[in-house]
C-alpha cells in the first residue's frame, strides 16, 4: 500500500522503501498499525519524494550501505517492540 495523503505527507508499507526513504534523510513522522501491517508516514517538505520514489522503483537510487541497513534495522524495531 503506497498512498499520497497530501502534498507534504508520504504513507508507504514497504519496509525497504521507508528505509530508504530514511537514509536519504526524510522525516519518518508516526507509523501506524493494522493488524499485521505497519504503514510509515514521511513528512516531504521538500516536495522530493517522488523523484527519490521513482529512483528506487527503477532500481536508480543509490544510498549509503551501512545507513541504509541502520534504517532497516530500526524500523523492524519499531514494528517488532
């Protein structure tokens, strides 16, 4: 589930975008739960997101290694507390 809530706000529920997302250094605002998925909010004051959405959909981006599994590894702690 990705969804555009409004112009400055990103939801996604794909774990591996929202690190990425976070290593490039958007804001995670809250997550939320259903049930056994977790959506992240992103708050996007820059209006970058899509650029930066379109370069991981298109296997484009480019992130820092080690940052990236940081993110990765704190947000499955934010899913799994």
């Amino acid at each position: 589930m990705e969804t555009r809530s409004t112009a400055s706000r990103y939801k996604t529920s794909n774990l591996s975008l929202a690190a990425f997302l976070r290593a490039q250094g958007l804001r995670l605002t809250s997550t939320q739960r259903s049930g056994r998925l977790v959506v992240f909010e992103f708050d996007d004051p820059k209006g970058e997101l899509a650029t930066l959405q379109d370069a991981y959909a298109n296997g484009e981006a480019t992130v820092n290694a080690r940052r990236f599994i940081s993110e990765l590894n704190l947000l499955r702690d934010l899913i799994f507390k």
